[in-house]
C-alpha cells in the first residue's frame, strides 16, 4: 500500500516482480471469473482492471459515494464486486469514524449495502455463495449477513468477537496493541482464517466459533488467503513498526512498517469460497 506497488512473487523462489504502479496506493484486489485481476486505487477511490494482455482500464469510480478508502473485497461468482468503505481518511489525519460496504455491478454502477461498520476489513464469501463476511476492525467483531439472488445482502449478524480469546478479556488499545481482526479468508468447509492485529497470530475457526488452528507469528498479523496448486497454502502477510509507541496508521504514513509475506500449508483446501 504504502509503496504504492503491486508485486508478484514466486512463492518457490522468492522471487519478487513489479506488476504494478498504483500512484494513490492500492488496497484490496481479487482476480475475476474470467481471470483478471480488479485492484482498488484508495485514494481517488476507483477500481481498474488488468486483463491477461496486461492491460489496464478504469472498472469503476466512486468517488461520489466514497467517505474513507477503498478497503478489502470479495468478487462472486457473477463478477459483482463487495467492497469495504472504510469510513474515514485515517491516512489524512481524519479519526475513526463507522464505514460501509459498497456493492459494484459488472456495469460499473455502484451503491450502499450496508452503513454503521466500525473499519469494515476481511471480506470473504462463502463457498455456497449464500453468506457475506466483513470484520470489524474497531468494532472487534466478525459480522455476517445473507446474500440473496440479486447480491442484496441482509440479516446481519454479529458471529465471533476477537475479545474471546484476548488474554484480558479487553480489546481495543490493550498492552498486546490494539486487538482486532484485519484480514481473512474462508475454506472449502466454512472454516475462516483470520488475522489477530495485536495478539500475534494466525486462526482457524469453525462455523461454531471454535479455534482449530492457530499460527504464531512476531508482529501484526496482517492479511491471509488460501492458494497454491491444491488450495491448500495459506499465504500470510505480518507488518511491523519498530517504535512500540506510534500508531499503526502514523507508522504507516511515515512509510515505518515492514512487511513478511510467508506461508503454511494447511489440511483444508480453498474450495469455491472468494476471494
């Protein structure tokens, strides 16, 4: 984001390629049905396309509905694109304030699908198709919602709160930072990776709430996603800032946080959940 790169890396070798430059920073992506990849460009709020010929046009623009940034997203199975609206500048000094989500038809066309998210991230689909995620970073919450025929989403429901397995019971700016989910993905049985900013680690849930897995790592657990040639290589991204008094957002600005791209292999496969 911050570099204001789009990078391929071999995940054999290592070996790390420009794809990209995005001059007002890139944020959530996701590769289409037809293979092309959709990437956010946050601060003029538009999305672009890159077909296989490595071509890029504009997908959508919106810059009449946007209030923050263009967050993560999630594309189904028809090409609409589920897109987090965080609310709030953060970067440019604005405070915290509850986002949305944003829909995208395949024409372009925008609207609101759901309001009062407190820094909606970590958007997945299920792999029926039938539910939508998003967690709340600052509302330290994973929330759920039905997707019906048309891609409206309804039922909101508020399923797993980070604040049960904080050592204090706390979330918020507690002595681990500030304890949230940031990033995540969903496996082919329902079961949802999340990244835990501030606890240092990597879980698995069930669709009961149960953890069944978890992966330390030292720093912020960033972002993940299932991938690979079996679906079955959970790819982790970890930031860090070496000043343990700064914000995360003021590091970011200061161009501070470093990041780890690494992986795992799990015994779930991806499955036809999306991203």
């Amino acid at each position: 984001m911050t570099g204001r790169i789009i990078y391929t890396i071999d995940p054999s070798s290592g070996e790390k390629k420009v794809l990209r430059e995005v001059e007002n920073q890139p944020n959530g992506m996701c590769f289409s049905f037809d293979g092309s990849l959709i990437y956010s460009s946050m601060f003029d709020a538009k999305l672009y396309r890159r077909d296989a010929s490595g071509k890029d046009t504009l997908y959508a623009d919106m810059s009449g509905v946007m209030t923050g940034y263009c967050g993560d997203m999630a594309i189904d199975s028809t090409g609409r694109v589920y897109l987090d609206d965080t609310g709030a500048r953060v970067l440019h000094g604005e405070q915290p304030r509850p986002g949305r989500l944003l829909v995208i038809e395949t024409d372009g066309s925008v609207k609101v699908a759901e309001e009062n998210i407190i820094f909606p991230n970590a958007l997945f689909i299920s792999p029926d198709g039938k539910a939508l995620y998003c967690a709340e970073t600052f509302g330290y919450g994973l929330l759920k919602w039905d997707i019906g025929a048309g891609g409206d989403i309804s039922n909101r429901q508020k399923v797993w709160s980070p604040a049960t397995i904080s050592p204090t019971g706390e979330v918020g700016n507690t002595a681990h930072g500030l304890i949230g989910i940031d990033g995540g993905c969903m496996d082919g049985e329902g079961g949802m990776w999340l990244s835990c900013l501030g606890l240092e680690k990597f879980i698995r849930l069930d669709q009961q709430g149960n953890i069944t897995h978890e992966i330390h790592v030292k720093g912020h657990a960033t972002a993940c996603t299932l991938g690979g040639d079996d679906g079955k290589t959970l790819f982790l991204v970890t930031n860090w800032f070496p000043d343990d008094e700064e914000t995360i957002f003021s590091a970011m600005v200061a161009k501070r946080t470093k990041c780890t791209v690494s992986y795992a292999r799990v015994d779930v496969a991806k499955g036809t959940a999306r991203p």
